[in-house]
C-alpha cells in the first residue's frame, strides 16, 4: 500500500492531518497499538518540522507485510548540522513558531526514539529528507 501527502510550509492549520490519516489507515489494518502510536508520533513530529521550517514538503508512506516505511522530503533551508539538530531541546524554530508552541527542540529526537530506523539527509538552501521504518512484527 501506497500513500502519498503534501505540506505546505507554514500551515499549522493543517499540521498533523496526514499523520491522522495514517492513524486511520494504520488502525483499520489492525496492527499493535504500539506500532501505530509510535508510527504516528514519528510522522506528526516530521509534518510538524516540515510546516515550521520548510517551504513545502512531501510524504510517502509505504506499508508492507513486514515494515512500514515513510520518506518525508522538504524544500527549505536545510539543516547545517543534523548531529546539532538532534540534540534534545535544539531548535531553530522561529519567535512565531514557538509561540504557538511549537519548536521546543524535541521533534528529532521524537522520531529517533518512535522508530527502528531513522535516516536523515540535508543539504543546506535545498532541503531535507527523511526516512523512517518501523517494523511489523508477525
């Protein structure tokens, strides 16, 4: 199964709906509670860093037997340096941003502790990718 979504950089209005759609999806499968919140954490969190520091983004979600895996790739600024970025409580969100609560620093660190695997690339003025696999235990 094959899913794909659109973000739209600043629009928190929208943040989230399409970790809510993979909710549903994921439930409907009746897969371990477990999987699907920790699925779901990992995805709310990359949407959510999508729409606070990006221009415009995609989501690709892939579910088979065994795995379930997501790419999210951004058009924006880039990260300088992931291995700062990962640092718990780092942020670059802006004023803005954080007053609506957002931007605590806590997103990466987020989808590293929810997923098997995480993989993250950024060139800087271009943009991000993501990767995420949670495994599906038979």
């Amino acid at each position: 199964m094959n899913f794909s979504y659109d973000i739209a950089g600043g629009d928190f209005v929208n943040a989230g709906q399409a970790s809510s759609a993979l909710k549903k999806i994921l439930k409907s499968l009746n897969l371990d509670s477990s999987l699907i919140r920790r699925t779901v954490v990992s995805l709310y969190e990359a949407e959510v860093n999508v729409v606070a520091h990006a221009w415009s983004g995609n989501i690709q979600v892939n579910i088979q037997p065994d795995q379930i895996c997501i790419v999210v790739s951004d058009k924006g600024p880039g990260i300088n340096d992931i291995n700062l970025a990962m640092q718990k409580g780092y942020s670059t969100a802006s004023p803005e941003v954080r007053e609506m609560g957002f931007g605590a620093g806590m997103g990466l660190p987020n989808i590293k502790d929810n997923s098997d695997v995480m993989e993250l690339r950024s060139t800087p003025g271009e943009g991000t990718e993501l990767k995420i696999v949670n495994k599906i235990l038979s």
